[in-house]
C-alpha cells in the first residue's frame, strides 16, 4: 500500500523482476476514474505476469500501480454515463483532475473548464499542486524509486505522448512500433518532483 485515496482506500501498488535491478519501470493506471480501460488492462498485465507468462529481464523492476484513482473508478462503474469523456468521474473524491494537480505546466492559477453531460464545471487541480493523496502517493513512489520510465496511462486516444528528450522519443517510438499507437510529440511536461 503506497497511500490512501481522498475517500481512504487504499492504493496498491505491486513490484515485478530483481529487487536489485539496473532499471525500473513504474505503470500507472486509471488515474482517471472513467477511464476503466487502463485498470482492465492493469489487470490483465498483471495476471500474465502473475503466471509468467511474461518474462522480465534481470536487470528490470516493473513497478504497477492498478488503480491510482479508486474513488472516480468506483463512482464511474456505478453510473452508465461514465463513458462520455469529461465526465464528473474523471475526478477524485475531492472533484480534482489529478493529471492537472501533478502537472508542472507554467499557469498552476489557472482552472480548467470542462463540459459534463449538460452544463460546464470548473475542475480543480492546477491551484494547489500536489495538494490530494493520490498525487502525494505518487510522488513519493517516483522518489523513493526514481524510475527510468514512468507510463501512465489513459484510454482516452489511441496514441503515445512524450517528453522532449531524444531518449522519451525513441521509448514512444518503440513503444508505438509494439502497440500499434500513433503518436504526438510534447503534449506533457515532465512533473516537478
């Protein structure tokens, strides 16, 4: 357990491959609570590497964490309309965007106006930087194991987003050749941790 969400559950997170290895992966899913196909997808990876039928190289640890957002997940799997994009369940329970209150984006004063089936809401996040438990949670997992390569996933579009570095590039490349995804250069910036 790495934490507790805004409405006390706990956050798991599970380890794979050498204790002592070279490099580490850390895999986050569903931080957005409607986006239930990332945590389906945790799940599965996770059973295939439960019965090894993945193998992990010596000098890897992959770190996952299946469910980052349990609240928006669990209030998303009760409500029918939780497919429709900007849905309400994207949030925590404390109505905060994560992706926006990890993000190191320039305008953290700002907030984001996001339309919910009939009516436009504002959606916290950027105000209070690191200010929710599932974010600290994070953040502490990417110090205490200062990955090599964080992916963190969403089933919104079909695509792979990197940073700037050359490095990131090639890693989305790769990773796009494996998974068939297209992708789009720098849409996010590397988090300030």
């Amino acid at each position: 357990i790495i934490g507790h969400t805004a409405h006390d559950k706990p956050i798991t997170m599970y380890q794979y491959g050498n204790d002592d290895a070279s490099r580490t992966v850390l895999m986050n899913f569903g931080m957005h609570g409607n986006e239930t196909g990332t945590v389906k997808l945790a799940m599965k990876l996770l059973e295939a590497l439960d019965t090894k039928s993945i193998d992990i190289p010596a000098d890897l640890k992959v770190l996952i964490i299946p469910c980052l957002n349990l609240d928006g997940f669990e209030r998303a799997l009760k409500n029918q309309d939780y497919f429709w994009g900007w849905s309400v369940w994207k949030f925590n329970g404390n109505d905060v965007e994560l992706v926006k209150n990890i993000s190191s984006l320039e305008n953290h004063s700002k907030k984001t106006k996001m339309r919910i089936s009939w009516k436009m809401v504002t959606a916290d996040g950027w105000d209070t930087p690191f200010s929710e438990p599932e974010s600290q949670a994070l953040r502490t997992v990417i110090k205490d194991y200062t990955p090599d390569l964080f992916i963190d996933h969403h089933n919104a579009y079909p695509c792979v987003w990197w940073e700037t570095t050359p490095q990131a590039k090639q890693i989305a490349e790769k990773y796009r050749e494996l998974t068939g995804r297209w992708d789009r250069d720098q849409l996010y910036v590397t988090p300030d941790y």
